[in-house]
C-alpha cells in the first residue's frame, strides 16, 4: 500500500477504495464512495470531477446527464462505454454538487494516482476544468486548450494526458459539443491503437 494510504482511516483493494473518512464533509454528504468502473486493462482513463446525485445513488461516476452525453459522444466513435475506464478525481459527492475543495481533492489523489499507475493506460482524459488543473497542476484555460495533449507524471510514471471540456458544458452551450466529440474521436485515435487488448473499435467488427 502507497504510504500515502497507510493511515487507519483509508482503505483501497486495488483499484477500489472501500473505506475513507479523510473529508468530513463529504463523508456527511456521500450515500456511498464511487469508485471508477471499467476494465483494468483499459486504454483510455476518462477523469471526471466528482460524483454528482446520480451517480451517488447508483455508486458509478457519470450515469447521469453528463453520462448520457459521454456515452453518446463514445458510441459515435465506435467505442462502448464497457470497453473505457471513467473514474473521478473525489470519490465522494460533495454537498449542493459544490466544487470539491484543494483539501478534497488532495486528500483523494493518492487513490487517483493508483488507479492510473495499475491501469497504465495509453491515455488519460480529463474531463473538465477542475480535473484538468488537478491532473496538470498548473491552471487551464479548458475552452481554448481542449485538444491539447500533454506528458504529465503522475505518481511514479508519466502519462499522455488529452484535455476535454465538461460533457455537461454540451448541454448549456450547444457550440462546445464540437469540441467535445472532436476530443473523444481524439482519444479513440490515440487510445484504439496498440496496448494490451484493451478497447477495439467496434467498427473493427
Ligand atoms: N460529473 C463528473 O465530473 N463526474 C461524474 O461522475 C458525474 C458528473
């Protein structure tokens, strides 16, 4: 276990956290810890920012609104939702569906950065502002750099991280939903290719 994760309080099998008191207030405000769904062998990490109402209720990141668009969005590229890794970077619903907090997502990074070093995928996608700043750590300016890829080391490896806008911010502004599925037609491009057997276009058969 990362030394990070050693303390009483936290508990992670693998890539599933299956107890953690590290935020009083979202302990106050969670039904359930979310964890990432999808294979582990998974090319492509889709990271979110945290659970909302829904996903609360059912105990998996993105089965809501946004979920739906996601799917779509993965669906017109020849992609199945089953085949990709969606996780968040707080596992737990924050009040009011409020921004989670620096402390917040600080206290969860460690189960963050052990996901994505187990699964190794051929690339990560951050799904927002808030999960971009946090994965980068640098501040992101998400409508303009949507697109862009970078190398960012993450726990003790380095990733290709693919920035994305919000599958939300499609519903409120119709001109970005462009941009978002040219970004998950960017990902399949760079996640569909090579690995280990993860994701195979669905076209491809
Ligand atoms: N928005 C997120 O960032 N994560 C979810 O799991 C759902 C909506």
């Amino acid at each position: 276990m990362n030394a990070a994760l050693s303390g009483s309080m936290e508990q992670m099998d693998g890539t599933t956290v299956t107890a953690c008191e590290r935020c009083p207030e979202l302990c106050d405000s969670r039904s359930r810890i979310v964890n990432g769904v999808g294979p582990e062998d998974a090319d492509i990490v889709f990271v979110g920012e945290a659970p909302g109402a829904t996903e609360d209720e059912r105990g998996e990141p993105f089965v809501g609104r946004s979920g739906d668009v996601l799917d779509e969005a993965l669906r017109d590229v020849g992609l199945a939702r089953a085949d990709v890794r969606i996780t968040n970077c707080v596992r737990c619903r924050p009040p009011e569906n409020r921004d989670p907090t620096d402390e917040e997502l600080n206290n969860c990074r460690p189960y963050l950065d052990r996901e994505l070093e187990r699964i190794d995928p051929q690339i990560v996608v951050t799904l927002g502002k808030v999960p971009s700043e946090h994965v980068l750590g640098r501040s992101v300016g998400i409508t303009s750099e949507a697109g862009r890829i970078e190398d960012v080391r993450i726990g003790g490896r380095s990733h290709r991280v693919l920035l994305s806008v919000h599958p939300a911010a499609t519903l409120y502004d119709r001109s970005q939903r462009d941009t978002f599925e040219e970004t998950i037609a960017t990902a399949a491009d760079l996640g569909g290719s090579g690995g280990s057997g993860g994701q195979a276009r669905l076209g491809d058969y």
